[in-house]
C-alpha cells in the first residue's frame, strides 16, 4: 500500500506539472493567437491604406520618370554648354597670348621710336617763323623736305598734295 500511495501521489505531482505546463503553453499560444489576430488587423488596415495610395504612389511614380528624363534633358545641355565653354575659354585663352605678343611688339616698337620722337619735339622747339618762310623759297625742295610736307599735308587736311599745295599750307601759318 505504501508504495502504491507513493505511485498515486508521484501521478498525482506530475499530473500537476503537466497540467501546469498545458495551462502555460495555452496561456502562450492565447497570447500568440491575440497577437497574430491584431498584426493581421494591422496589416489589414496597412493593406487598405496602401490600395487607397496606389493612385497617388503611380502618379508621383509617373512624375518621378518624368523629372529623371527632364534632369537627363538638362544634364545633356548643361554638358554641351560646359563643352562650348572650355572651347570658348582655350579660343580666349589663345587670343590672350596673341594679344599679349602684339601689346609685347608694340611696346618694344613704342620704346624704340620714343627717342625719335623726343628729338623730333626738341627739333620742333627750336623751329621758327623764318624757318617756314625759308623752305617756301624752294621751288624744288629735298625730296626728305617732300616727303615731310605731304605727311603733314595729310596729317592737317586729310589728303596728299602737291608741294604748291605744301606751300599754301604753309603759308597758312
């Protein structure tokens, strides 16, 4: 009998562990049913939002395509631009050096007939009236004499002339 009461109570605990145990899985697999039963509620409203955006997600789809062949359009141009320019830039950048050789020319042409024309303004200081009546005297003057009167004939009147015409203009002064 002992041992017999000692197998009746030893059924009697696992009896109740297992049944503590099923209490404990069904209490977990409620809760798991509860929490399935809300997500699938959740994901059902998710699902409902989602068709009531599906018109506005293929809109700004559509306008996304839109702006990517506009930004395409627009990086071809700005492309070809930055091109024509770079091709602007060396062109200007050529032009600049040429400029600068020729400013470079001219200045060493300035600075070698500068003292020619320091010595021809001297010269011109010491010129007087007597002098211009001198050289209307010559009937045939030098031709270095010639060749200044038509530069200053057509300095004064636009035009080249004779050296009568030199000496009228001459005696203008």
């Amino acid at each position: 009998p002992k041992s017999f009461l000692d197998l009746v109570n030893l059924y009697l605990h696992f009896l109740d562990k297992k049944v503590l145990d099923m209490e404990i899985n069904r209490d977990r697999l409620a809760s798991g049913i509860t929490k399935l039963d809300d997500t699938n509620k959740k994901v059902a409203v998710l699902k409902e939002d989602l068709r009531k955006l599906e018109p506005e997600l293929a809109q700004k789809a559509i306008e996304t395509e839109e702006y990517l062949k506009q930004v395409d359009h627009d990086t071809k141009i700005a492309n070809e631009k930055e091109r024509l320019v770079e091709e602007e830039t060396e062109i200007v950048n050529i032009q600049q050096l040429e400029t600068k050789a020729v400013a470079d020319e001219a200045e060493e042409e300035l600075e070698k007939a500068l003292p020619a024309l320091r010595e021809a303004e001297d010269s011109l200081k010491k010129l007087d009236k007597k002098d211009i009546s001198f050289m209307k005297t010559f009937n045939n003057p030098p031709d270095a004499v010639k060749m200044v009167m038509e530069a200053v004939s057509l300095l004064l009147t636009g035009k080249t002339g004779d050296w009568p015409s030199a000496i009228k203009l001459l005696s203008d002064f």
